[in-house]
C-alpha cells in the first residue's frame, strides 16, 4: 500500500482559518489550474480518506470532477459513526466505505448505509486500527494507493503507526496563526527527538499561488 499525505496548508502549516471553520475558505485561493492539479492526483489513487470533521465542516465530494467515472473509493474513518446523513460522501452515488469500531457500531446506521449502497467496516475495538485498516483494504477492497485528506488528527494517527510513504503540500503563502488552530499534523506528537517521523525533500517547487512540497519517508 502507498500511502500519501496531500494537503493544503499556510507557511505556518494551518489548515483552516480558525476550529470548527472550513478549510475551503483556502482554497478560495487558487486558480482553475490549481484545483486541476488536485483532482488530477485523485484520479491517480484507489482510494482517498478524510476525518469525520472534514464531513462536518467542508462537506467535500471528494471526487475528480475533471475525469468521469475516475473516482477513488472514499474512506471515512469514525469512532463512533456520528455523520450527517445529508452529507455529499452519503447522499450520492459515489463509492463510500465508513469504517468505525466494535464499541461506536451504529446497527441503525449501518442499516441505513447498506440501503444506500455504501460499504461498513468494522475495524477496532475503541478506536479504528489503521494498520488493520490497511490492510483490509489492500485484501478486499483492491486498493492499493490511498491518499489521506485528513486533519491534524487523522494525519498524526497514520504518522504515528507509520503508515505514510509520501506527504505532498501545497503551501500557501500566508500566515494564519492561533494556538487552536488545525496545522497538518496535531496528536499527541513527539518529546523526544529518536522517536520523530524522518523524510528527505525530494520535490520544491514554486507555483503562482503556492510552493509544491514533495517528501518521501526517509529509510
């Protein structure tokens, strides 16, 4: 499995313009040409995962609307399977896998979604085991590429069990500041330096409105 960690972020690695706010307000930034670049990765992958806030708050599609019918399985990891029904991943027709834990299963949700055509997966007893996860994946789903969209939160969880191959940004130049904010990765992060996730630069590249940042996991 190849992991990917692409995302959005300021020079000072924020994510949204404040907690609980969306992080399109960002993306209000770029130009056509960007926005293509995007989805043309998403045409590239089997798979794309978002946290349960990023449903929440930017109600994404996560589609690749410049390519039809070239669309990756969408993955939403939650504990407890709370999601607004309303939300575009669950209303749509789009392929659409919820993976949630033995203690946070929703039977009454899960009838729902079936109903719906979108896939469950029950994976980890009081919090998703992404390792496990992937490896589900990789056996019964056909996906063999993911690339993870997610917040501070769902980032940290991938990094920390070291699951994350590459880590593409498109910084912004701007600085957005605040001690709560979102930045890329949150967590319960590192005290010691032997135990921090290393990459090497193998890509920068300055564009009109963002620098590309391209790393891969160093051996």
């Amino acid at each position: 499995m190849k992991t990917t960690i692409f995302s959005q972020v300021s020079i000072d690695g924020k994510l949204t313009l404040g907690a609980g706010k969306s992080s399109k307000q960002l993306f209000s930034m770029f130009e056509e040409p960007d926005i293509k670049y995007i989805h043309k990765f998403r045409g590239l992958i089997d798979a794309i995962m978002v946290g349960k806030n990023t449903i929440q708050y930017d109600d994404p599609m996560l589609t690749n609307r410049y390519e039809e019918n070239n669309n990756p399985l969408r993955i939403i990891p939650t504990t407890h399977m709370d999601i607004s029904l309303d939300s575009h991943v669950l209303a749509d027709d789009g392929r659409t896998l919820i993976v949630t834990t033995e203690n946070g299963k929703n039977p009454e949700m899960i009838s729902i979604l079936k109903d719906r055509n979108k896939d469950v997966l029950i994976c980890g007893q009081d919090k998703v085991d992404f390792a496990k996860l992937f490896r589900e994946l990789e056996d019964n789903y056909n996906v063999h590429s993911i690339m993870v969209e997610g917040g501070g939160f769902l980032n940290w969880n991938v990094l920390d069990q070291d699951l994350v191959d590459e880590i593409i940004i498109m910084q912004l130049p701007i600085i957005i500041g605040g001690v709560t904010n979102i930045t890329l990765v949150d967590g319960t992060g590192y005290n010691d330096l032997d135990f921090v996730k290393k990459f090497k630069v193998v890509e920068v590249l300055p564009n009109k409105n963002y620098t590309l940042l391209r790393y891969q996991k160093a051996v």
